[in-house]
C-alpha cells in the first residue's frame, strides 16, 4: 500500500472525516490532562472512556460495510470477531495482576483460583507478554474468519443462508464462553484489569492515550478500507456484490476475493475489540450475544452502507441515542426505537445519512453544472434549435 494509492483513494469527504477523527483525537485528551477540573472546556475522564467506546465501535462498523457495502456479504456475528480481539486484550490484561488479585496468586487469575484450577490452561502460554496478545488478536479472528470463509464462500453459500450461519456461529461461541470449564471465566469473564504496558488502565493519562490510539487506529483502519475499495480489488468486489454469477463467467475466482475482504474485516473487529476492553474495563460473553451483532449492522445502515464514513458515523450516532436513551424512563423501549429507527430509514433514507446527502449533493450539482452551461451558451449566443412546425 503506497503513499500514492492512499492520496489517490481519498475524496474531500473522506479528508473531511480523517481531520475531525485526528482533531478529537489530538484535542479532546489535551482538554482532559490539561484544562482545569470544572473548565467549560475541560473534558472529563468518564466521557473520554465513552467516547473511546464509541471510537471502538466506528471501527467495528467499518469492518462490517467493508464486507456489507462494497462486497455484499451480510454477516450477521462479526460480534464474535470483536469479542475474540477483546478477549486476547483482556487475558494479557489478567496476566498483568499478578499477586495483586483478591487470592495473590502470582500465576493464575482469581477465576482460575476460585475454580480450583491446578495450573494455567495452555492456551493462556504468552499472554503475559504484550507483543504475543497484540498479535493473537489479529491471527484469532482472522484465522477464524478464514476457516469460516473458506468452508461457507468454497459452498457457495450466499446471502440469509450465509448471515444465518454467521449467526450461528456467534451463538455457538456464546455457549461456549458461558461455560466455567472453559477457561475464560465462564459467565463473569475478565475484569479487574490493573495495567496495561506499566500503565495503570484507570489513570487519565492512560484513558487519554488509549483515546488518541482508538481514533489512529480507527485513521488507519480508513484508510484501509479506501485504498482497498478504491482500487482494482475493489471493483472486483463490487462486481462481485452487484452480479457475482457475471463475474465469475469472467473467470475471477469469487471465492478468494470473498475470503480476503472477509478475513480483513474480522481483523479489523478483533483490534477494535482489543481497544474496546481496557477503556470499557470488563469483557464477557455477552459480547458474543447475536444481538449485538445485528446492532452492528443497523449502524451501517443507518449511516449509510457502502459509503465508510457513513458507517463511522452511524455507529457514533446510533450509540450516543443508546446512551441517552437508557438512562431514563425511556430505558425500557430502547429496542423498541432501534427497531423504528432502523424501519425508518429503509423506507425513507434507503441508502443512510450519508448516503442520501451523498446522492443530493450529486444531483444538486449536476444541476449548477447545467444552468452554467444554459448560462453560457445564451451569452455566446447560442440557443437550441426549435421544433419544425
């Protein structure tokens, strides 16, 4: 991926979306470590852990229009990806207590302890060193998705039939994750998270930093998709998701394009995940919930599918209305206006926010473009030929 690919892919509203992202990320941890507590400007540390959160899902949503939008693949449990990275993150975070916990074991986690483990499952070997977890949280979704992919999209399983098994999957994990002899802390999960690189997770500088490191991550995972859909690949992936029978005629091999945009994607979520859990301080099965995946989806919807910064802004817009609205006497019926809410924009803005203003801007320039032409023709004189009578 050349410097010259990634300046070629970005139109204005992407630069657009790439300045706002890297001015949140750049002002809004200066405001929260440097303006005074009470400041009109001052942001405080619970709403910079939030905003994280929701920095964390723009990257989950990108993940899914990358796969939804430009590829046509409806996956309905890209929740697992998310929680998979979340869970890499949170079992180097557990390595880091150490004798701190409530048993002070200076090798098993307190679940393992309260569970009467003997000694520490294989599968947690290497989580106590930073590196390893950041890299399993790329090779455990990926290498599933590509497992995944390569079963389903070898099948030729496509569209419901594709998004039922997804979710199948995500469940499938949720059981197993619920189950104490699992390893993973069963229904509870990990939490009491105390460091992470040194740096204790509840500190503000620490907040602020994992902040400005969501929105370049959330930056570089753009520019990703951009340079992705933006070049030959990218066609390709469109001809697959507008006529993927035609295509194969052609002679491309469907298969492996489906299998790479896939398992891009589930990495994106796994470091989105990853990100997630030391701001929001806990991750458990309810992650894997198929809900929360088809909640996924509902953001790229409404922001606008196909359009990346419409997912983006989806997912922010979408969550900011959960925040608000749970936390009032309207907390009950919250799924119920997630309903409406996505009901409403298949009917009235089809292609999202972003998508509509996308089309209005095109159409209301083509029609400035055709009044200065109109314009000037009549000043050269020039004026179309009537009809004969």
């Amino acid at each position: 991926m050349t410097p010259h690919m990634l300046t070629r892919s970005l139109d204005r509203g992407a630069t657009i979306f790439l300045a706002v992202v890297a001015a949140c990320g750049i002002l809004i941890p200066l405001s929260n470590l440097l303006l005074p507590a009470g400041s009109f400007l001052q942001v405080p540390t619970y709403l910079v852990a939030l905003w994280g959160k929701y920095v964390c899902y723009a990257i989950l949503a990108l993940a899914i229009d990358l796969i939804w939008g430009y590829c046509g693949i409806l996956s309905l449990g890209h929740g697992a990806f998310f929680a998979l990275g979340g869970y890499a993150m949170g079992m180097y975070l557990m390595r880091q207590i150490g004798t701190r916990g409530v048993y002070g074991n200076p090798i098993l986690p307190d679940f393992m302890v309260f569970l009467n483990y003997s000694k520490l499952p294989w599968y947690w070997y290497g989580f106590d060193m930073f590196w390893f977890a950041a890299l399993m949280v790329l090779v455990v979704p990926g290498l599933l998705a590509f497992c995944f992919g390569w079963l389903a999209f070898r099948s030729r399983v496509t569209g419901v039939y594709l998004s039922i098994i997804t979710q199948a999957m995500t469940y499938a994990l949720l059981l197993a994750f619920f189950r104490n002899d699992f390893g993973f802390g069963g229904n509870n999960g990990l939490t009491d998270f105390k460091d992470i690189l040194g740096f204790n997770v509840q500190a503000e500088g620490t907040r602020a930093a994992l902040f400005a490191l969501s929105c370049l991550a959330l930056i570089a995972g753009f520019l990703i998709c951009r340079a992705i859909v933006s070049s030959k690949l990218g066609k390709v992936l469109i001809a697959v998701r507008d006529a993927e029978s035609r295509t194969r005629f052609l002679g491309y091999r469907v298969e492996s394009y489906k299998l790479f945009v896939f398992t891009v994607s589930a990495c994106m979520a796994g470091v989105a995940g990853a990100l997630y859990v030391p701001q929001v301080g806990i991750i458990n099965p309810s992650e894997f919930a198929p809900g929360n995946s088809i909640e996924a989806v509902i953001w790229v919807a409404v922001g606008g599918r196909g359009t990346l910064v419409g997912a983006a802004l989806g997912a922010v817009v979408v969550n900011y209305a959960k925040t608000f609205f749970t936390s009032g006497v309207l907390a009950p019926y919250w799924l119920f206006m997630l309903g409406a809410l996505f009901i409403l924009v298949t009917l009235l803005l089809p292609k999202g926010i972003v998508g509509t203003f996308n089309a209005w801007w095109a159409q209301s320039k083509e029609k400035r473009n055709a009044a200065t032409m109109a314009s000037a023709a009549a000043e050269d004189g020039v004026t179309e030929p009537k009809m004969a009578e």
